[in-house]
C-alpha cells in the first residue's frame, strides 16, 4: 500500500502539470472503486485546478470552486500522459486538461477513490484525523499527553491515525528502531524523553523517505513512471535474521495488531 511518503511523492510529481490548468473533462471507465465515484464529479468539468494539496494519504484537488480527493488504496498509481494513450485493463478514470496533458488513474484492486466535494472540511474521510507527523502539531508533549494510561504496543499506537497520520507499518519499525525503543512495550511506559526520540525520529524517517522518492513497492511508481528507492536504506524493516547495522545482533520479527514487525532487541529496549 503506498504510505505517505509515496502519496506525497505522487503528490510532488503532478503538481506541476495540474495547477493553475483548467480541466476540459473527466472519464470514468469504472466508477466502482472503494466508494462509487459520485457522477457529480463531472461539474469539475471548466474549473481550474488552483492546487494539489495532501491531508494523511489523501490527495486534495483544490479546484475553483470544488474539490476531488484521491486516496490511492492498496494499489492505486497515477500517472502524467503528455497525449493521449489507449487505457489499459486497469486505467479507471482519466482527468483530462485543456492542454492536453492527461492524468490517469490506475488501480488494479479498486480499494482506491475518487471523492468529489463541496467543502473539504465536511468530508467524512477526513474528519478526526489526527496531526500530520512533519507539522509543529505533531511534538513530544502532545505524544507524551495521548499516551496518558494507554495499555497497547507502542507500535499499534503510532499507527493509528487517530493519533498521528501517515506513520505506515515500514515507517513505524524504521522509527522506533531509530529512537531505540522496542515496538512491544506499552505506551503508557513512554516517557517524555522517549516521545521527544520518537518524534524526532518519525519526523527524519518520513522526510528521508520524501526526499529520495518513496520506498519502492511492487504496486507504485511515480507520476514519471520511475519507482522509488527508500528500500535500499531500510534498517529493520525485512531483515529478520540478518545482522543489525549497529550493534550486528540478529534482527527480530513478530506480529503486533496483525502487521510484521521488525526490531533489534539489543538496540531497542
């Protein structure tokens, strides 16, 4: 599923090609995606696209007047045609520029969405949302208040997007072995040091990811078609028996709210 490193890498790679142009029309070849495409979409039609904005794993298509939101689901990819190109099997919705430029929509599984609103801070999707995790929002003693008698993992926890958004299952391993705390100790044992650790670390996890393009799934590649390269710096995250970068222990795997989890238990206690 692509994390919100690759929803902000996508997010990078069409703005130059969406804003400030003015939508000629757009094709829906299939409108049942996670939620069916409301057919109200079409008055996008003849508005400019004033900016392409990201909440969480969501991507806002400010219009003039309206706005399309985009989640990506579990295997969703858009893609920057400079002219037109027959659709494949899996291209479900095309938004067409009047310049031609095309961006179209791929999603072979249809967990995706297309949402189309009049006011974005209505919409459900994104109500109760917690901070985003590179904001000022997101800091230590704000970590340090949610975790007040909170009894689940640590890792669970932070992937909740009730209390922080865009912290992936990749992301939250990579984290907490970079603030050294072990992913299987109960939130309530954090302490305000430990939080500031977390933070920091989410935050430089994240903006690394950002900065190099996204970690590379088989089911996404940028709006340019080339996928990311993230992976290549991974610490803990699919190394399970392999020895730690650091202190050369075994790395250790187990489930944690059905999701794998890597850590090294010398670093990470």
């Amino acid at each position: 599923m692509p994390e919100l490193p690759e929803v902000e890498t996508s997010r990078r790679g069409i703005l130059p090609y969406l804003k400030g142009q003015t939508i000629a029309q757009i094709i829906v070849r299939n409108s049942k995606l996670r939620w069916p495409i409301d057919t109200a979409i079409s008055g996008a039609k003849g508005q400019v696209i004033v900016d392409v904005k990201r909440r969480a794993k969501y991507l806002l298509l400010q219009l003039t007047h309206d706005w399309i939101v985009i989640h990506l689901g579990m295997s969703g990819s858009l893609r920057i045609l400079e002219s037109y190109q027959e659709p494949a099997k899996h291209d479900h919705v095309d938004l067409v520029l009047a310049n031609g430029v095309i961006l179209r929509y791929t999603d072979p599984r249809r967990f995706g969405s297309w949402l189309w609103t009049h006011t974005i801070d209505e919409l459900t999707q994104l109500k109760h949302l917690g901070p985003e995790p590179l904001s000022d929002n997101f800091s230590a003693n704000y970590l340090f208040e949610k975790a007040n008698n909170r009894k689940i993992p640590i890792k669970s926890w932070i992937m909740d997007n009730h209390i922080v958004v865009g912290v992936g299952n990749i992301y939250a391993s990579e984290s907490l072995f970079l603030a050294k705390i072990n992913p299987n100790r109960k939130v309530s044992s954090l302490t305000l040091v430990e939080c500031e650790r977390l933070v920091t670390a989410i935050k430089l996890v994240l903006t690394k990811s950002i900065e190099q393009g996204g970690t590379t799934l088989k089911d996404f590649v940028q709006s340019d078609g080339k996928p990311g390269y993230f992976v290549q710096n991974l610490q803990v995250y699919g190394r399970e028996g392999e020895k730690c970068l650091i202190c050369q222990s075994n790395i250790k795997s187990n489930r944690i709210g059905q999701r794998n989890t890597f850590y090294c238990e010398t670093c990470q206690k």
